[in-house]
C-alpha cells in the first residue's frame, strides 16, 4: 500500500494520525475511492467532480486544483504494480484545536492506493445475500461524507446475518445499500432510486443507467417500494466502485433466481464490461 498525507508520500510503515485533524475528531471530511485498470481509470473525472460537489456542500476548500488531485491520485496509481489499483483519497477539513465552527486552517488531502479486490467469475455468478434494514441516515447522503457510522453499523448487521450486503429502506422505499447502489428488475423494467439527496449518486449508477439504456432496456428512476423489492422484482444487483455490478441472489429469505446466460442482468453485467 503506498500511502499519501498531507503533502508527501509516507515512507516504511510510517502513518501518523494526528490528533485533532477534523476528519479524525468529527468525520469533518469527504472521499473518493477510484478503481483503475493499470493507467485508465473508471471514471477518474467524475469522481473529481463528485468530491468538488461534496466539498461545495459542506462549504470546505480543496487543498488543491482538482488537476493537482488528479496527477497526486495517477502518480499513487503509478507506484503500485498490480493490474487493478483502488485509490481512496479524502480530505479533511484540516487539523485544528477541537472546537466545532470551522477552524482557519487548511483542508488536508489523504490517500492510499492498493490492489483492488478482483471477484471470480464463480463468486459474481452465484451473486450474494442482502437483508434489509430501516435507513437511518441523515438527509444529506448525495454528500460522500466520511460520517459512515450508519453505514457500517448496516454493514455490520448483514455480515452478521450471512449477507453481504445491507438494503436500507427509508419511509417504505429502498433507497440504497450501505455502501452500494440498488437495482431492480420486473417485466422488462429496470428500477433504481432517483439520484436525489437519500442516495449517493454512485458513478457505476451512472454508467450503469447508460450502459442499460444502450442495450434498449427501460430504467426508471424512481424508488421501489420496500414490499416490491421483497416480493416482486425478478432480478436484482448492487453497484459500486470495488463491486462494480453484483448480482443478488437472495433477498432476506426469498432466493432469487441465477445469473443465466440470455437473462437481462447478464446482458447488462457483459455490457458494462465494454464500457
Ligand atoms: N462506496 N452508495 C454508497 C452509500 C456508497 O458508499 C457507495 C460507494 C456507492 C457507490 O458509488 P460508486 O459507484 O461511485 O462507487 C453508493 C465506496 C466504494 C466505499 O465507501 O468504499
């Protein structure tokens, strides 16, 4: 893991943690995780833009241009040899005496990149296990905040109960999963949660929405009820960065049908890979 703080690259095992940095004391803080095949990244420009977006909403400056960011993330990239790199960068509201208004401190960039988590074949076709769980989130989760205390604690419940994933459900709706995107299959239609502030507006979304709409396949943004999910959709897959499309293959207790070859999430998954 090669591993960036503030300012330089950090050298043999060398990580310090101070004290009082706002991310540390508060979660006062936004990030980013990027996957990149070698030098080509998947989607590197809008996630730059989803940081700048975050950091817009929660009034806090880049330590840097955003194209200073980017060659700080190619130049990590660079320096790991894998096949597949995931960077996580975040920034920090910066490092001050601990008292909540803002500090007149900078903002503080840190990052690592490491090998990202390759999924066989075999694991993506059997796909995986979600329950779900009442969202508990604030009302600002198109912010890609490092308050992920909700988040983990779903996380944490659907590991505990043999899943992978957790669904949450605000007022009767999915919304999104802990650290996923959501989607839904019925009768030739396609279902995921409008990009509005309940969700994170995940990049693989995006390019999933696009990749669905070229293979001629309705998608309609709008959430699908708590009930529906449960019972009625025929397929289903989370998306993300690290999972990139993951089929579901079990709803709390109701299995979901295989991957097989002419289904359309399969069309979908093969579609995405061409992107
Ligand atoms: N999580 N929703 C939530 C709550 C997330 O945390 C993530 C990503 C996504 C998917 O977004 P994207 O497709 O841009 O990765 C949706 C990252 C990977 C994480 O926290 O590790």
């Amino acid at each position: 893991t090669v591993y960036y703080y503030k300012d330089r690259f950090l050298k043999g095992g060398e990580t310090p943690v101070p004290v009082e940095d706002r991310a540390f004391n508060y979660g006062d803080g936004i990030y980013e995780v990027v996957r990149f095949h070698r030098d080509r990244s998947f989607g590197l420009q809008e996630h730059l833009e989803r940081l700048r977006d975050s950091a817009e909403a929660i009034r806090m400056a880049l330590p840097f241009p955003l194209e200073e960011i980017e060659s700080i993330v190619r130049s990590a990239v660079s320096q790991v040899e894998d096949e597949v790199v995931d960077v996580y960068f975040q920034i920090s509201r910066g490092e001050a005496l601990r008292v909540h208004p803002f500090p007149q401190t900078d903002p503080v960039l840190s990052l690592y990149a490491r090998p990202g988590r390759i999924y066989t074949e075999d694991f993506r076709e059997a796909g995986v296990a979600v329950i779900t769980l009442p969202d508990e989130r604030w009302s600002n989760c198109y912010i890609k905040s490092l308050n992920l205390l909700p988040n983990v604690l779903a996380k944490q419940a659907a590991v505990e109960a043999g899943a992978y994933e957790a669904v949450l459900i605000r007022d009767g709706w999915v919304t999104e999963a802990s650290a996923s995107n959501v989607f839904g299959y019925h009768d030739g239609v396609f279902f995921t949660h409008p990009a509005n502030r309940h969700i994170l507006n995940g990049i693989t979304r995006r390019f999933l929405l696009r990749a669905i709409q070229k293979l001629g396949f309705t998608v309609q943004e709008e959430p699908m009820s708590e009930e529906f999910f449960q019972n009625e959709v025929e397929s289903a897959f989370i998306t993300s960065t690290t999972m990139e499309l993951m089929p579901i293959s079990k709803i709390n207790q109701r299995e979901l049908h295989p991957l097989g070859p002419e289904s359309p999430v399969w069309q979908i998954l093969q579609a995405f890979r061409t992107l």
